[in-house]
C-alpha cells in the first residue's frame, strides 16, 4: 500500500536485465556507445522525428533545468504555472542552471495555465524597458502535479500563444508515459505536433532506476545543450548504463505498459473512494496521481497498517475522527490490485 511516490517503487526487472547485460565487457564512455547510438534512433523513431537531437541524463531536475537554461537568457523570465514542478520541486535549479533568469507564474485552473492566463502574463512582461525582465519560454508539466492532464488541444492552444509572442515551449514529461495513455495520443501529437520545442521524457517515475531523455525537435540547440550538460556535471562517463535502460525501456512498448499499470491502479483507487459518502476529490484523477479526502480515522486505520502516502496540508492528529482530511496517492507500475483493494477496505472499515 505504498503511494507516497512513484519514485519509490521497484526497479523493472526487464530494465535490470538490461544493465546487467550492459556490463559484459567494454564500451566507450560519454554517449558514444552502440546502445546510445540505438536509443537515439529509437527515440526519433518513436516521435517521429528524425532530426530531433536526443540526450540522455540521470535525473528529471538534470532534464528539465539543461533544457530550459539552453532556451534561457540569464535576463529572461520562464513562464509556467504556480503548481509546475519546476517552481514546486526543483530548488531553484533553473534559475541556478540559467544563471538568473526568473520565473513568472501564470494563473491556472486545475494546475494547469490556460490560453487566456498565459496570454495576459506574456503581455504583462518585457514592457519596463531594460528594468524588468524579457519574455522567455513557456515550460508545461505534463502530468501536472495535482493529477491532471493537459490535452493535445490544450498544449496546442498554449504553444500557439507563445508562438505569438516568438518564445520556445518546454515540456516537463517526468510523467509523460502517463499523459500520452491518459489522453490516447501518440508522443509526436503530444510533443512537435503541438508545437512542443524541447521535451523531458522521463523513465524514472515509471520503473527506470534513473534516466531521462531530453529531446531538442530543433537540433540547432545540440551542441549548446552538450556543453551546458558537461558544464553542469551531468554527463556520465559510464553513459551505457543510462542508455540500456532508456533501450529496454522502450523495446515492445514497456514504457506505455508500465504507465497504463500505474494509471490503472490509481483508477481503481478512485472508483472506490467515489463509493464512499464522505470521500472527496480535489481534481478528476487523469493518470497516476490523486488528491483525495476521507475521514480521519480512515487515514489512521491505514497509517496503523502500513499504509504510505501523504496527509496533504493537514495534521494526522486531532480529536475528531469523522474529520475530512486530504491525501495526496502516486501510484506507480508495481501496485497491485491486491493493495489497492486492501486500501480500500482499510477506509471503508
């Protein structure tokens, strides 16, 4: 019953597998192994991008604040919304990474921007002269991180106004497995398509033991993004390990088998708690993440059985036990229906 994060879950066994086989010999270092001259073709295989320059690295920060600082002038200001993971979660990486630039919150519903309140925070910027900051990118986290999803329609609409305005558009896709089996699309639909100029497509939220792919549809930015990764010591010398995971990842189509696994059981999830007469949503549950409330003794059954997920803004402890009480659940490939339901009925108890 494990749904603190679908960073703590196990490891594939296929993408075990896979470094384990990449450990048989030798191989060059820094990218220039066979398995990452592979994981490239693959890759612009899969988005339907034969030009795309592709990256490997270790993290979703490394992924998210390379792409946006080789996008980013230290005097520019990156657009997103106040729930995007790069202003939640990443400890002012991009503004470290892009040596100063800024962030500019723009106004959401559902944590996610919309075309309106992205408009009005471009307008709203670059009209102090030299005093204030200039326009930069639009950064948009796909699964958001309250859940919800942003549609193809919807990023069109977004990229199409920043396009308006000659600024880039980054994807933060540390759950885009989850995003492209919710919304039924295919990643070029979610990406380029779109409009989308650099995407993070993440693997380690969703059984890698830690790689990410960073993708430039536009390779011009290749050789500022290599050096800015050598610079800001994320480039691994011993890259195949990066790359068999990345390899396995995609082979068959494990990558969207693990993200329908994961989206699954926190659909299931949600089909029991919308059972219950006290239990609440915060946000439609789109993917594998749930912002959802029930009583206080429900969250204390399950915390006294070993249950692991997060009491959202609220104190577990209080006298009054019908209290309504916010929990945040990411769920993750290995969840089985066994837990879930097991949850389940520590709630209903």
């Amino acid at each position: 019953m494990f749904f603190a994060s679908d960073n703590t879950g196990p490891v594939h066994p296929k993408i075990l597998e896979s470094i384990v086989n990449a450990s048989d010999g030798y191989a060059m270092p820094y990218g220039a192994d066979d398995l990452n001259a592979q994981v490239t073709a693959q890759i612009r295989e899969l988005f339907e991008a034969p030009d795309a320059a592709v990256y490997l690295v270790a993290t979703g920060t490394a992924a998210n604040v390379l792409s946006l600082a080789t996008l980013t002038q230290p005097f520019e200001t990156i657009f997103c919304a106040p729930e995007a993971h790069i202003h939640e979660d990443e400890c002012n990486g991009p503004e470290f990474y892009t040596g100063g630039a800024k962030l500019t919150l723009v106004p959401s519903v559902n944590a996610k921007m919309t075309p309106d309140t992205l408009r009005a925070s471009i307008a709203g910027e670059e009209t102090r002269g030299v005093h204030g900051p200039a326009r930069g990118p639009v950064s948009i986290t796909n699964v958001t991180e309250r859940g919800t999803v942003y549609s193809v329609a919807e990023i069109a609409a977004l990229t199409k106004i920043a396009k308006d305005f000659g600024l880039a558009t980054h994807l933060d896709g540390a759950r885009f497995a989850n995003a492209v089996v919710a919304q039924n699309c295919t990643p070029a639909e979610m990406t380029w398509k779109a409009g989308i100029d650099v995407v993070s497509f993440g693997g380690t939220k969703n059984g890698c033991m830690g790689v990410e792919a960073v993708i430039f549809f536009d390779p011009k930015h290749a050789r500022e993004f290599e050096l800015r990764r050598k610079r800001g010591a994320h480039l691994f010398s011993k890259h195949r390990f990066l790359s068999a995971q990345m390899l396995a990842y995609l082979e068959n189509g494990l990558w969207l088998d693990l993200a329908r696994q994961a989206n699954g059981a926190n659909a299931r999830v949600a089909r029991g708690l919308k059972q219950l007469p006290d239990a609440s949503y915060q946000f439609e549950p789109e993917a594998n993440i749930s912002f959802a409330g029930w009583s206080r003794a429900g969250h204390q059954r399950l915390h006294d059985a070993g249950a692991s997920y997060y009491v959202w803004n609220d104190d577990l402890v209080g006298d009054d036990p019908d209290e309504i009480l916010t929990a945040r659940m990411v769920a993750d490939w290995s969840m089985s229906d066994e837990n879930v339901d097991r949850f389940l009925d520590l709630i209903r108890a």
